[in-house]
C-alpha cells in the first residue's frame, strides 16, 4: 500500500479510492489500513482542499527516504528475476498471470456457490 501511495502521489497527496482502485481492494478496506499507518506515523491523512469529505494520503519524509533506498535494490533483484526475457515475453507472461488470476476469481466465487 505505502508502494501504491508512494507511485500515485504527485505531490499534494492521493484518495483512498486511487489506492483502492490501484491494488483492486474495497475503499473501506484503505481506509481502516490508512489509519492504522497513520498512527505508526507511515503517512499523512489530511482533509481535501478541494472537497472535504475526501482525505488526501500522503507518505511521511521518513518513509519516502526509505522507500529511495530500497528502490535501487528492488530495481536490481527486478533485474535479476527477469534476466533473459525480453519485452514481448514479459507482455505474454502478464497476460497469462492475469488470466489465472480472473480465472482463480471465478473458481472462487463457483466454490462459494456450491457449484465446484
């Protein structure tokens, strides 16, 4: 979530819809989570200047230092992982992942149901 706020926010914060809407959870799930980093003073919930039943989220200076940091290690061991694959493998290999997880959705939902 810190990755999704930290990638979303251009400066003046981000909504709890945008970080929900990035990772695919429901709204209230970001906003007990938010609050809950709020209070280990991970980020910054602050009122919308534009409306003021939104909060804009927003890192605190000492987890956007750490997150630079590990930034180049996780762009390394990205590098690593992906050693030998080419853009066109990597585009087939997300298009079959996205698959499985539509799929694994549906087999889910079919479980809940009784009907598997």
């Amino acid at each position: 979530m810190l990755m999704a706020i930290d990638e979303l926010d251009q400066g003046s914060g981000v909504s709890g819809i945008a970080v929900a809407n990035k990772l695919g959870f429901h709204p209230a799930f970001i906003t007990t989570q938010t609050k809950k980093l709020e209070q280990l003073e991970f980020l910054i919930r602050a009122t919308s200047p534009d409306d003021a039943r939104f909060l804009q989220i927003s890192l605190t200076p000492k987890v956007r230092t750490e997150i630079a940091k590990l930034s180049d290690k996780r762009q390394a061991v990205n590098s690593t992982i992906l050693n030998g694959l080419d853009e066109e493998s990597l585009v087939y290999l997300n298009k079959r992942l996205n698959a499985i997880a539509k799929n694994s959705r549906l087999a889910s939902q079919k479980l809940s149901l009784g009907l598997l």
